[in-house]
C-alpha cells in the first residue's frame, strides 16, 4: 500500500492520491497513446516504402529510354543522328503536371518518343544559354539536332512562350516531332 500512497494523479492541475483503479486506468491510457504513436509512425514508414521508385521518365512516359543529362542528350544525338527532345518542367506546376498527363497518354508522341528521339525531362535550369533564349520558364519543350544546334525554326504556338506547349496543343507537337526529323533529313 505504500506505493498507492505515494502516487498522484497527474492528469489535473491538482494533485489527490490515486487509487489502485486510477493508477491502472493511468497506466492503460498511456500505454495506448504509446501504441498510437508507434503505430502511426510504423504507418508513415510503410507508406514512404510502397512508393513507386523515381525513374527518369518522371511520369512522362516509362516506356522512353530516357537520358540522365542535358550533356548525354547532345552526346546521343550526335552519335545516333537523332534529334535531342528537351523538356524543362517543375514537379510542383500545375502546367507542367497538365502537360505530363496529356504527353504521357498521347500514343502516337510516345511511340515517336521511344523510336526517333534521344529525350530529356530536367527539372531545373542548365547553364547552356541556348536552352532559354526567350527566358527561363516552365514548360517548356526543345529541339536539339545532332549537328547541337538549337532549333529556333521549331517553336509553339504562343509569341509569349515559344517553347510552350500546352495540354491541348499535342497534335501541334507531334507535328513539330515530325518536323524535327524531316529536316534531320534534309539538312544533315
């Protein structure tokens, strides 16, 4: 009985002895706030696990053989005399997330994709000052030829934004897509 003696109810402001039964209910109250807090921290750890891993497609097309870097995109280029596709987005863009979505659904843009081009998604800015020559903004879509030229003859549709492409205007990029590879033909 001298434990029940020395121990006070913690749960108030004010301190009174605790009963055998409080004490019990004390103890079972913090054992279940312990188990919640490890279960939900085991929960969190479960779901970061599931997650599917980060590939270099990031969401716009996993069956594209995709390059890691802008300075691989110009080396494959140039060995395969493909053109270099270049896409400059940001994961939290509504309009790039917009533009991901009708890209990767797109079959005939896929299938192109994945047989004639030598692709690049960045999620940041490169140093190579052709790569922005009307501003830094996002999305945006290049076309590199394997002589490494830029190809300013190869733009969207708004004066604004010449790179822009928006969800709406992929039967415009896949005309651009084709017209990257006709002059691939008749340039080089």
């Amino acid at each position: 009985m001298l434990f029940l003696n020395s121990c006070f109810c913690s749960l108030t402001f004010i301190k009174f002895p605790c009963t055998g039964r409080e004490i019990m209910l004390h103890s079972t109250l913090a054992l279940s706030l312990l188990l919640i807090a490890v279960t939900s921290n085991l929960a969190m750890a479960i779901k970061k696990e599931k997650r599917a891993p980060q590939t270099l497609s990031r969401g716009w097309g996993d069956e594209i053989t995709w390059v890691q870097t802008y300075e691989e995109g110009l080396y494959q280029a140039k060995k395969s005399n493909k053109p270099l596709m270049v896409i400059h987005h940001l994961e939290d863009c509504q309009y790039c997330q917009a533009l991901k979505k009708a890209f990767a659904e797109n079959e005939e843009i896929q299938e192109m994709a994945q047989n004639n081009f030598i692709m690049l998604n960045l999620m940041h800015e490169t140093t190579d000052k052709n790569l922005s020559p009307d501003g830094q903004y996002v999305p945006r879509i290049m076309f590199v030829d394997p002589s490494l030229t830029v190809r300013a003859d190869i733009t969207g549709r708004y004066s604004n934004r010449l790179y822009t492409y928006e969800p709406q205007d992929m039967m415009f990029l896949i005309e651009n897509m084709k017209k990257a590879l006709r002059l691939i033909q008749t340039e080089l």
